[in-house]
C-alpha cells in the first residue's frame, strides 16, 4: 500500500497539469510552499539519519513515522511544479530541471522506492539499527541524486 501511494506521489510530482496548478497558486506562493515542503523532508531525515549514525538513540517507531511524514507530503510537491515558478527569485531550481523533467521523474521514482522500501521495513519488529543504516540511506542517496543534478547550491 505504501509503495503504491509513493509511487503516486512521485508520478504526481511531475505529471500535474500546470493550467491547474498555475490557476491555484502565484508562482511566488507555489516556490515558498514548495520549499516549506522539502523543509518538512530535512526535518525528518535529518532524524532519520542522526539515528542511523548513532548521534542520537535509535527507535524504529520513530523512523517509521518520520518515512510516513514525508509520504504524507511528498503527493503535494506536483502541484508546485509549473512553468511559471523558473524564474521565481529565491528558487533553488536548477534550469536544466525543466528541460530534464523525463530524468527528474526517474530520480524521484527511485527516492520514492527506497522511501517505500524503507516504511515497510521499519514497520517490522526486527528492525534494527543495522537494518535502518542501508534503508535510511538509500531515502537520502535518492535525495541526494536531485540535488547534485537539480538544485542550485
């Protein structure tokens, strides 16, 4: 179940209709609600990965409700995505984004997957640390992938 909506939210990311989201959102609005939303991201695999690296107790309760948090989010992102916010001051888009939206989707699939991935094997009672170490950090591997192609530094 949870693949399926990861896998929705990322095909949603980039496949929103722009007339849509350009007729609901100011260009300025959509990059700030954009990145309040990637905030969110930071916050929980800033969590995530400090217990992955043992800089703060591990409990997998709390991965698996951070993963959830962000693929509770993440089917808002397609909305923020219309031509209009490239030019917008402050966004860390990278132009090539938009002529790349084919290889962005594909980057985000495969955060989605290991996002999926790792809501699933955090739910299970042999989760542990050594577990979480490769599942937290394939969700931050597929972060990492937009930010070295798509994001300005």
């Amino acid at each position: 179940m949870i693949k399926k909506v990861i896998t929705i939210a990322t095909f949603a990311l980039l496949s929103s209709t722009a007339v849509q989201s350009a007729d609901l959102f100011k260009p300025d609005d959509a990059v700030k609600y954009r990145q309040a939303i990637y905030q969110v991201f930071a916050a929980q695999t800033g969590i995530m990965g400090a217990m992955s690296q043992g800089k703060i107790p591990f409990d997998a309760a709390e991965i698996n409700k951070r993963a959830k948090n962000i693929a509770a989010v993440a089917p808002m992102l397609g909305e923020t995505y219309f031509p209009e916010t490239k030019d917008v001051k402050g966004t860390k888009l990278k132009a090539s984004a938009w002529a790349d939206m084919e290889g962005m989707g594909a980057k985000g699939n495969t955060f989605g997957k290991a996002l999926g991935e790792l809501i699933a094997a955090s739910s299970k009672p042999d989760f542990d640390l050594a577990k979480a170490r490769p599942a937290v950090g394939a969700v931050l591997q597929g972060c990492k992938g937009c930010h070295d192609d798509y994001r300005a530094k």
